[in-house]
C-alpha cells in the first residue's frame, strides 16, 4: 500500500512481499485469531468514522492498514541536554527504541507512522550511539517507515532510513505533528497529560486526547514531559472542553471527560 495525499516524499520505499502457503480459509482463519490477539489489550478510539486502538504504552494500531502510529520519540534528548551542559542519563534513545521494538514484534505492522519531533533537534541523528542505530534500522526491516516532520525535526534526515512526510493523509484521517483542530486529524506535539483524583490523591498519567473528530497522541520518548489536558492550547484544538482524555495506565486505558480531569 502507497500512502495517499502526502505532500512531500523524498524517497520510494522498498518493501518485501511474503507468501504463503496452505489451505486459504484456515490461513484466513489464522490470521483473523492473530490480528484479535494483537488488538485484544487495545481500547477503540474513533476519528472521522475510522476506528483506531490505542494501547497502553501510548502507540496507536490500525488493523485494517497494518500501521502502527507513534508520536513525540524525542531521540538523543539525553545528548541534547548534555551538549548544553545539563547531564541527564544518556539511555533515552536505547530505552525508547527498546519500547517500540516490544510494540512492533506485538503488532508485526507493515507501516510504522513516526508523527514528528522524532529526533530532539536536527543534530540528533548525527549524535545516535552505533548500537541504537543498529536498533533503528533493525527495526525498519520488513515494512514501510514514514517519519513526520515536526518542530524539532523539521528537516528531511537522509541518515535514518524510510521517507518523509510533512503530512500523510488516509482513507480521510489526515497525521501530522502540529495539531490544527480540523476534522480527521490525528496529531502529536502536545504532549498531553491527565490528572485526576484517585483515592485522596492526584494522579497523573499520559494520555491520548480526543473527541471523535480529531486525536492528540501522547509523547512515546523516554525524556518526555508532559502538558495537562485543562491546559489553553487543548480547548484551542478541540473548540471546548468537551473531549475525552484516555488514560494510559499498566495495561489498559482508562477514559475521562476532560472536565472531570484536574488543573495543575
């Protein structure tokens, strides 16, 4: 499958086709059971009448594309800090790549959607640890990869692999990195967090932001932080309060009116 409607490509991908062999309806059957099994911890969001499932570690699946949406990796933002003079553990990147290697062997997608500030700043990729370049590419494998720019990365990266995209828009959803408000689209860069009462307590986790129109995805990279959905540059996107935060928990998401969601 070729991406649709996307305004900038760089390059062609290379994709590998698989065969297989047998009886066709038990393949069909086969199949059917292992794209249940890969849904089955997922929680369905709907955007413009397309039905998605997040999962709990923050990535969204589309089982009818084989696609696999991931937003906000944030790349050698350990190195970042460092170059600036500000230590931080320089594991972001391995931890990060080791995540979504965890996510795609669960998913097997044919597309990996990266939806931009995939690297921390654009001298990231020149930065990346031979090993977690290794990793990377390891990862690509296989599949179509299509990375977004974003604000942090707003360059096409010859050194990574795949292609790139400002936009990428399919069968009506339309991904990219700073969200709009417009019906059908799927975003990150907000980084979005949610904060509720629990027990006596606040709790606050990552989650995705949506109200059945338009999507904000949670940041996936390891050094991430987060704005909490009450935030001004929520309601800016969705005209009002009136959406949904899913909550990120262990292993399910849990959905709350984003009225109900505390203020810093």
């Amino acid at each position: 499958m070729s991406p649709v409607s996307a305004k900038m490509s760089m390059s062609s991908p290379r994709r590998r086709e698989a065969s297989a062999t047998g009886e066709p309806g038990r393949l069909a059957l086969r199949a059917d059971v292992q794209e249940e099994s890969r849904v089955r911890r997922g929680h369905a969001i709907a955007v413009a009448a397309v039905t998605l499932h997040a999962d709990p570690a923050g990535v969204l699946y589309w089982p009818e594309r084989g696609l696999l949406a991931v937003a906000d990796l944030h790349l050698e933002k350990g190195s970042s800090f460092a170059a600036r003079g500000q230590l931080l553990p320089p594991y972001d990147t391995a931890a990060t790549l080791a995540r979504l290697a965890s996510l795609i062997a669960r998913y097997e997608p044919r597309i990996v959607l990266a939806l931009g500030d995939s690297f921390h700043d654009d001298g990231g990729p020149a930065r990346l640890a031979r090993a977690d370049r290794d990793s990377l590419f390891a990862l690509q494998r296989g599949r179509e990869w299509i990375w977004l720019t974003g604000n942090h990365d707003p360059a096409p990266i010859s050194s990574i692999g795949g292609i790139f995209y400002d936009t990428l828009t399919l069968s009506g959803v339309t991904f990219r990195h700073l969200p709009t408000g417009a019906e059908g689209e799927i975003a990150g860069h907000l980084h979005p967090v949610a904060r509720i009462a629990h027990r006596g307590r606040a709790v606050s986790r990552r989650c995705f932001a949506g109200d059945g129109s338009r999507l904000v995805m949670p940041a996936f990279g390891a050094f991430t932080g987060g704005l909490n959905v009450r935030d001004r540059a929520f309601a800016d996107v969705f005209g009002t309060l009136a959406f949904t935060a899913h909550m990120l928990g262990e292993d399910r998401i849990y959905a709350f009116a984003a009225k109900r969601c505390l203020p810093d």
